[in-house]
C-alpha cells in the first residue's frame, strides 16, 4: 500500500485571487486553516509525490481533440496561465514526476484509456490547491485531469473505474503517494449566477461520500446535475475519482457555502485508505 | 455562427504568451487567422465580454479572457448581465444565466 494519503480539496480562483473583497473573513480563515491542515497531513504522510486529479479550464486541452482523461507525465509543469496579479499566484514552474507518473500511466492502461501529456499547464484548477498545499511547490506533482468542461462527458461509473486504476497503480509503486481530488461541489462559476451554491445538494453529495455509497454517488445523471448544481457541478468526477481511489470513507473537515465571492461551496476532507 | 473558432482564438490567447503579445500588438493579423464571421471578429475585437457570453463562448474561457482584459470582477458579472439584457439568453452551450439576472455575491467597494 503505497498510496499514504487521499483527501479532497476546492479550487475556485476567487479562493485567492479574492481573499480581499471576503465580508466574512472569519469563515475565510477558517477556511485557510484548514487547508493548511491539509497541508500538513499531506508531509505527515511523508509523500514522495502528489497526485491532483483535477478539471482543468482550457490550460492544455481544447474540444479539437478532448481527452476525457490525461496523465501529465512531464519533468515539469507551468502555472498559472491566468493573470498572476488576478489569480494572486506568481508564474513558476513546478517538478513532474516524470518515471512515475510514467509507470503510473502504464499501470492505469490496464483498465482505462487514459491519455498522457509531457507539457501541461496548469490553470486555477491545480495552482489554487497547489498554492495552500504545496507553496514552496517543492514537492513532485503529477496532474491528472478529467474533462468536466461540458459534454460529451465521461460517465461517472468511468470516474469510479479510472480512481480505482490510480489506486491500483499507486499499490505497485514503492513511492509513497498522497492524492487529492479538487473541484467544486454544486456552483455556477463563470455566469452571472456566481456565487450561486446549493449548500444542500452539496451537503447530501459529502453524505454520500462520507457513507461509502457508490450506488448513490454514482446514481446522479448530468442533466439532473446541470439543473440542481449547475455546470460546475460537473467537477464531482474528481471527488469520485479520489473516493475510488482511496477506497474508505470520506471525513468533512471543512466545508462552508458562505463565501460566495469564492463562487464555490469550500470543502477540505480526508478519506480514509483502504 | 463560428463558436468553436471564437473559443478557439480565446483558448490560444489565454494559454499563449505569443499569442497574448499578437493580440495587443497586431489584432487584426491574429483575428484573420481564425474562420470567424464579421459580428464574431467585431466582438473579439472590441472584447465585448457581454455578446461573446451571449454567443455562448465556455465562461472559463471568456473569465480568464475578461481578467486578461484588466476587467475588475463585479464589472465582468455585470458586463455578462448587460450581454443578455441587449441580445438576449445565451445561445449555446452549458454557461446559460439561471438566476434571472440578480447578484448572489454581496458586493463590497474596494479600497
Ligand atoms: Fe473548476
């Protein structure tokens, strides 16, 4: 067993692009401190590599030919595309993981048509959780993205299949490997509906992962979802990814819909390996 | 209706160093490379945020687009909001307004 941590994570650029128009800067900091929790149990862990299953915004793949899912494999990656003074990140260069990641794509082939990537770029999407989990990015990543920009979009029961193919790699790996799943729970990011959450339909989503209901998490339909959580609703792939991939249940450590300049209810959480 | 290729265009402008210097420097060579028609070339021109939301472009594409712009972002969401008061419901894709329009961000001035 060498996958030593999973965990979930949200990303939205708002989460520090607009840390300063927050009203409610106790919930922000609560917010913070638990990322930075996060951050800690993850080099507790003693991890040697980071892998975030990810849904990426147009950094690397365009509907010219869309993988439904990718393996950075490079020696490096570079974010943040955005704006820096925007996003509140400086560019910089992150280290790849390259034989790894190169025998962890091998492995997750057995079972899922993956596709790979030796350049990657990275949008909010990875430099948001990177930058409160990683911030001095010292540690080696390896991106993995799953397209939950818009249909035709990957069947949750692929995402399942595709978290338990991450595990099993990572089980024939002696590196030892956290993983976190980041997206969004219910939002409408990127509309004028931002900031629009569903804290309910968030709240039963987390249920389900707490309760280890795969029938449940994966019952969800993507019109169903459009309607009730709207298109970043989508993002939940990567949670199911990462709760396949960890395989136990899923502990809340933090989750708040009271930040909506973020446009994103916020979870921090830890799974369980298994 | 060339959508792809508007987003096309905004997706390489976005991700691209040498692309972000053409646009500022020699738009209207880089806007010729794309199959685009005269309201599509017009819009990317002028980066009216409001009709290439309403022209249905991804709203990943078009924020990151808008904060390219220097475009503050109460001034985006209001931009997408006039978009569809003036050419209506957005046509295309997955980014369509649902919530009739009204803020659901406390807004705040910034000092
Ligand atoms: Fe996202």
């Amino acid at each position: 067993m060498t996958l030593v941590y999973a965990g979930l994570t949200s990303h939205a650029p708002g989460m520090t692009g607009r840390a300063h128009m927050v009203e409610n800067t106790n919930e922000r900091d609560l917010l913070y401190a638990a990322l930075d929790q996060q951050r800690q149990e993850i080099q507790d862990s003693g991890a040697e590599a980071l892998i975030v299953v990810a849904a990426e915004h147009f950094a690397n793949f365009f509907m010219d030919n869309m993988p439904a899912y990718c393996i950075g494999i490079g020696e490096y990656h570079v974010g943040p595309i955005e704006d820096p003074a925007w996003l509140k990140i400086e560019k910089t260069t992150i280290p790849g993981a390259p034989a790894l990641a190169g025998a962890i794509a091998q492995e997750v082939l057995q079972s899922v048509d993956i596709a790979y990537a030796e350049e990657w770029k990275c949008d909010h999407g990875i430099m948001v959780p990177l930058h409160f989990l990683t911030p001095k990015y010292d540690l080696p990543i390896i991106p993995m993205n799953i397209n939950c920009q818009g249909p035709p979009l990957t069947p949750l029961s692929r995402a399942w299949a595709f978290g338990e193919a991450v595990r099993r790699a990572c089980d024939a790996s002696s590196s030892k490997i956290a993983l976190i799943g980041t997206g969004g729970i219910s939002h409408w990011p990127a509309t004028p509906d931002s900031g629009k959450i569903n804290e309910a339909w968030d709240r039963e989503f987390l249920d389900r992962l707490t309760r280890q209901d795969k029938a449940a998490l994966l019952s969800y339909t993507d019109s169903e979802t459009y309607q009730d959580a709207g298109q970043g609703g989508f993002e939940i792939r990567t949670h199911i990814a990462a709760a396949a991939a960890a395989g136990g249940p899923c502990h809340v450590q933090f989750y708040t819909a009271n930040l909506p300049i973020f446009a994103v209810g916020c979870t921090v959480a830890r799974f369980s390996v298994h | 209706m060339s959508l792809y290729q508007v987003q096309k265009l905004l997706y390489n402008l976005n991700r691209d160093e040498q692309c972000k210097e053409q646009y500022t420097n020699d738009k209207m060579t880089l806007l010729r490379s794309y199959d685009l028609t005269d309201d599509e070339r017009e819009a990317l021109s002028q980066g009216d945020i409001g009709l290439l939301y309403v022209m249905g472009v991804n709203g990943q594409i078009l924020m990151h687009y808008a904060a390219f712009l220097g475009i503050e972002w109460f001034d985006y969401l209001e931009l997408m909001r006039k978009g569809i008061t003036e050419h209506g419901p957005v046509r295309a894709g997955v980014y369509a307004m649902t919530g009739g329009g009204r803020s659901f961000t406390k807004e705040r001035e910034i000092s």
